[in-house]
C-alpha cells in the first residue's frame, strides 16, 4: 500500500475545536474536529483550553497536544475522505466510555 508522505508546515487556530493546516504541497484546509473528540485520546481535547495546546511536531510534520494526541498527516490532509470513519469511531468511543 503506498502512503504519501505529507507535512504540516504551519497551522493556526481558527474557531473552537477548528485549525486552519497549511501542508508543505501548499493545500490549505481547515478541519473542525468536534466531533471527533472522544475516548481516551481525543475525548481531553474537548476542554477548549487542552486543545489550545496544539503544536507543530518539527520531527513528524503534524499537529500535537501534550495529551499525546496526534493525527497523521496524511490523514488530515485528505480529510474528506477519513472524516466519516473518524466520526464513527467517536460514536464508539463514546459509548464504550458511557459503559465504563
């Protein structure tokens, strides 16, 4: 399976749970992840503050919290098509948490 390597190269917040990811190819995009937060890995990340925390990794080329959540590039650079099983998985991960 070939996966493309992508790269972050600069971000910003854009609105709550939104960032704005400029990709060294040049494609600009902008992702509201609020839906997605969820579970034990991005569920934190629903305190506005927690993902104000976001930073580039210069190593791999994406964005970080100190949670450990992290995305990979190339996921988020082709989030049109990743968003729904993404959406999915939170729906899972919030029930699997409900039971807990």
């Amino acid at each position: 399976m070939n996966h493309p390597i992508h790269r972050i190269s600069s971000f910003e917040l854009s609105a709550p749970y939104s960032l704005r990811l400029i990709f060294a190819d040049g494609l600009v995009r902008t992702i509201n992840f609020e839906s997605i937060l969820a579970g034990a890995l991005y569920g934190p990340l629903r305190d506005p503050a927690v993902f104000a925390q976001v930073r580039l990794d210069p190593e791999v080329h994406t964005v970080v919290w100190p949670t450990g959540a992290d995305f990979d590039p190339a996921t988020l650079h082709d989030w049109p098509e990743h968003e729904a099983a993404f959406r999915a998985a939170a729906k899972r991960w919030s029930s699997t948490h409900a039971l807990a």
